[in-house]
C-alpha cells in the first residue's frame, strides 16, 4: 500500500486514511498549541465552573419562567403539564454542567459541506434525529424499569475510595465517556490518527449531524440536573413507555434549541459568510472543530470525572 507524508504533523498516514479535501491549507498555528490551548481552556471551566448559578440562577429562572411557577416544587400530575415541563426542564439544562458542551458542535456543524448537499435544514433535522433516537429509548428504558434506574436511586457505593452515590456515577461514567469521545473527534479533525470513517461521513452527509445528535442524547443519560430527575421520575412513574419516551425526547430536544438558533443565525444571519470563511481554508475549520471537541472533552472528563467526585472525598481538583 502506497504512503503519504503529511506536511501536518510530520506523520505517515496510508492512502486511504487520508481525507477527500483538495483545496490547498494554509496552516494558522502549530497542531500542539491548538492541542494546549484547548485543554487548558477545558481544565480552567472545570475549576471555575460555578454549578449554582448554572442550575439555580440560569436553568431553573428558565424553567420557572416557561412553567409560570416554581419549577422545582410544582406537581406533575397530568401529561399535557408533563410535556410543558419536558420542554422547561429541557430549555433549563441549556447552560448547566451536563449540557455546556452541546456547543462545540456549533464549529463541525457550521463546516460542514453538507449544507451545500442536503441543506441547513436537513442538517439540523439529522441531529434531532440523533437526539430523538438516544432520548426516546432511555425514556422508554425508564418506564420499563422504573426505580430500577440507577439514576433514580438513592442508593451509595462504597469504592475504595470513598462512598458515592449510585447516580452520580452513572453521570461520571457517561460524561467522562462522552468526553472521551469528544477528544477523539478533535484528534481525528487534527489528523492526529487515522480515522476510519473520514471517507464514509464525506459520501453521506448526513453522519457527522445524526452523530453529533446521538451524543448529544447520550448527555440526557448522565444528567442528574434536578429538574431532569423531576421530569424522568414522573415519567418513568407513569409506566406508559410511549408517554415516558416522548417526554424524555422532548427535553433532549429542549437542550439542542439555543444551539440550533445560534447555528441558523451564524449560518443564514451572515448570509453564509461564517460557512464561506471556514469553508475557505479546510485547516482553518478543521483547527476551530479540534479546538472546540478538545476544550469540551477535556472539561467533561475533568469536571465530571475528577472534580465532581473529589466532593465526595475521592480525590482531589481545585476549584472555586
């Protein structure tokens, strides 16, 4: 098999492991200090990162607003109140610790060529489609299983390092996950390794926004935010897999909303200059998507994996 030097990174990639792009780069910076920047930036969130004010002062003023009470101690008692609250509970997670990272998919979104081959619209759709499929049937997992959730119970572990609530680390394990393969899509946008599906995601537009979308509803499986757990009792209580899936996809939809808005705005409200400008230079979008996936990434296992465990006495990580 033939091989190629890439001028890059100084690596030898096979033939085939290289991308379809045949527009010339221009390379803005080293591929070590975009890896540095980004995990700095991902470590000092997840020092600095202030969870009340993300879940009480931002998501539940959001969700109190939408339900025109306090969302916290209100009565889910009827399925047309449960579907507002769904939404309320969904638009709430917006800002918090187990959604933030939705945003770094603003920058694989916005370069994407396939909003020339299917459409912005068509794009989103692929990515609620993703959500949809991963939330629906953890909602439906939920009314099957009901208490047996462990991110229902009350019950503690006893690690050898300390105890820990059972749905704490159900959240660890899938946020440290999804962090994980966060850091994998931006060394695969850096060409730090060969990625195998580069070629397939190139021929089908379509699964690089209904990938996106599937681990953006893996974060509704990590979420232990307050009015998450409000909403997935109730709807997990109900027994009705269909009513429980719904509700469940609805709020994963709520937590994509404000990205998509930002999306369309950065896409249709410039007149497609941001898309033309990363479009332009393949390096230049494929450094801001390493950025963005290395920052997230890097704040989810730091955050989820590290600091949120060191306040149990598991370890140890500063912050504020």
């Amino acid at each position: 098999m033939s091989r190629h030097i890439s001028r890059e990174n100084d690596m030898v990639w096979p033939e085939d492991a290289l991308p379809l792009e045949t527009a010339s780069e221009t390379r803005s910076l080293p591929v070590w200090i975009i890896v540095g920047f980004a995990v700095i930036v991902g470590l000092v969130l997840a020092m600095i990162w202030v969870p009340a004010v993300a879940d009480d002062v931002i998501g539940e003023n959001i969700a109190n607003t939408i339900v025109g009470s306090t969302a916290k101690t209100v009565t889910l008692n009827d399925t047309l109140f449960g579907i507002v609250f769904a939404i309320a509970a969904g638009l709430g997670t917006t800002f918090t610790a187990c959604n933030c990272a939705v945003f770094s998919c603003l920058a694989p979104l916005a370069k994407e060529e396939g909003q020339k081959r299917i459409g912005i619209g068509s794009l989103l759709l692929y990515m609620c489609a993703g959500v949809v499929a991963v939330t629906a049937i953890y909602g439906g997992l939920g009314a099957i299983m009901g208490g047996q959730m462990p991110s229902l119970s009350t019950a503690v572990v006893h690690l050898p390092m300390g105890d820990y609530p059972l749905r704490l680390l159900q959240s660890t394990i899938a946020f440290v996950g999804l962090g994980v393969v966060l850091v994998i899509w931006g060394a695969n946008s850096l060409r730090l390794r060969p990625n195998a599906l580069s070629r397939l995601a190139q021929r089908h537009a379509w699964l690089t926004p209904l990938g996106l979308g599937i681990i953006i509803g893996f974060f509704t499986v990590g979420r232990p935010f307050p009015l998450f757990h409000k909403l997935f009792s109730y709807s997990a209580g109900t027994g009705n897999l269909a009513l429980s899936a719904a509700l469940v996809a609805l709020q994963g939809l709520g937590n994509i909303a404000v990205m998509a808005v930002i999306f369309v705005l950065l896409t249709r409200g410039t007149g497609g200059r941001v898309t033309q400008w990363l479009q332009a230079n393949p390096w230049r979008a494929r450094m801001l998507t390493a950025i963005s996936m290395f920052g997230a990434g890097t704040f989810l296992i730091f955050y989820w994996g590290v600091r949120v465990p060191s306040a149990f006495g598991i370890g140890w990580f500063p912050h504020l």
